[in-house]
C-alpha cells in the first residue's frame, strides 16, 4: 500500500478526512486504475517467449507474436484456449496454462531476463501520487507475478489497491475495476482506467469509468479504440495532459506538490 494510507485508517474515516475540506468544501477522490503488462512494464517479449515455448511443449510447433499479443490481459486458461486448436478441450487447456507457467518462470531465472518500466512511467506515477490521486491496478496477472514485478521495481509504494485473477473474473467483466472503485471509496465518475488493449477499455466501459488508452503495448490504436477509449495516448506527456484533464472535469485539478 502507498505509504500505508489505506492500512492506517479506516476506510470510512479515510473517505471522509478526503472528501471534505476544513472549509467545507467537498474534494471529490480521484482513482487512477492501472493494467501492468504492455502499459506500466514492457514484457512483450518474455510474455512471447513463455507462451512460444508453452505452445511447442504442448506439441503445437510454437505461436508467433501477432497471435499471442491478441490474447495478453486475458485470465491465463482463456487466453490460451483462444489461442489453441478448437478442438483442444479443457483439460489440455489448463495443461498448456501450466505450460505457460513454467516457461515464464524458467525465463525468471535465465541469464538477462528483463521486464523494465516504459520510459516515463515512474515520473507520472509519482507526479499522480503528489496531486492527491488514489492509485489501483487491475491486471490479467495473478498476485504472486505482480508482486514478483513491483517488488523488483519499488512500485507498491505508489498503489492503494491491487486487483488480480486471483479474486474472480478477469477482464473484460468489470469486478477488478468494482472492487477498486470499492476498496478505495471512489466513485466510478472519478476515476480512470489505463491500459493497452481492448480488454482494458472494454472493463473500464463495463463499469462505468473513463478509459484512457496507451499504444506503446500490445495492442493496436485501432484496436484500442474499438473496445470503446474515450482516448488513446502515444506517451506519457500526452497521458499526463490527460490525466490533467480529467482532474479539470471533476472539479479537483491540483498544482504540482499539492494535495488534492
């Protein structure tokens, strides 16, 4: 948790002491909700690598990028069963997720193995936290992986609430989303979903926030933009004026270093 704000306090006396001012006057929350894979780290090419060597392991003769870069957001056992022959059936589909896991943590423990940040991330991360803004993360990866990331990079201090697989359905239903929206006292009108593929858009859609875009990950701006972005973003200047922007249309735009 982010300096153990919400640790520290009751949810509801959170919420309160935020929301309302010594003069009086209310300061809405604002909830930046953030996908990890292709948005805030660059795992493009482990994620290929994993699901390649799971797909030759499972006795397929591989899988090429342009396939699997469709799939990555989705809970693992039905992203690889879009990926699979259709007559692949369940049980051989949650071999072939097992398969992925292996191989991605066989790659962990690989000489050069890297999923850095994009460039720019951390600044608006910290820019977002110094404004006032609350931050969540809803991913397609399980507790344990996301965990393994942030601790590499030093990115749990950032975030109130993380949102996984391991909790219920994944993307595109909207509970990761929902649960944030919960966990932090937010309302759905004040808070934003970021990501890079349509699954992303389609849950932040799903429940009710705006979604803004990113190109720099797996999927395609035309892509993005089908599964309903208010607006998608080619880097983290154009995302930060976003970001800016938002906060205007909710009455809590906030000056560098200040509290909102």
């Amino acid at each position: 948790m982010r300096r153990g704000v919400l640790a520290k306090r009751n949810a509801a006396a959170y919420v309160a002491a935020k929301q309302t001012e010594p003069c009086g006057v209310s300061t809405p929350l604002k909830l930046a909700i953030w996908d990890v894979d292709g948005t805030i780290v660059d795992s493009r090419q482990v994620i290929q690598k994993a699901m390649d060597r799971a797909f030759r392991r499972a006795g397929l003769g591989g899988i090429d990028y342009d396939r699997t870069r469709t799939i990555v957001g989705l809970e693992l056992t039905e992203a690889v069963t879009r990926l699979a022959p259709p007559d692949f059936g369940p049980e051989r589909a949650v071999q072939l997720a097992g398969f992925y896991k292996e191989a991605f943590v066989e790659q962990r423990a690989e000489a050069g193995f890297e999923e850095p940040l994009y460039e720019g991330v951390r600044d608006t991360l910290e820019r977002l936290v110094e404004q006032g803004w609350l931050m969540g993360v809803a991913t397609g990866k399980a507790r344990r992986g996301l965990d393994i990331v942030f601790e590499h990079h030093d990115l749990h201090r950032y975030f109130d609430t993380l949102q996984t697989v391991d909790g219920g359905a994944g993307k595109p239903n909207p509970r990761m989303v929902l649960d944030a929206l919960r966990e932090t006292g937010t309302e759905a009108a004040h808070a934003v979903m970021i990501g890079d593929t349509g699954f992303d858009m389609a849950m932040g859609r799903n429940a009710g926030v705006h979604t803004l875009g990113v190109s720099w990950g797996f999927h395609t701006a035309d892509e993005i933009a089908d599964a309903g972005a208010h607006s998608i973003h080619d880097d983290f200047d154009a995302l930060d004026r976003a970001l800016d922007s938002f906060a205007e249309s909710v009455g809590t735009a906030a000056t560098p270093g200040e509290k909102a």
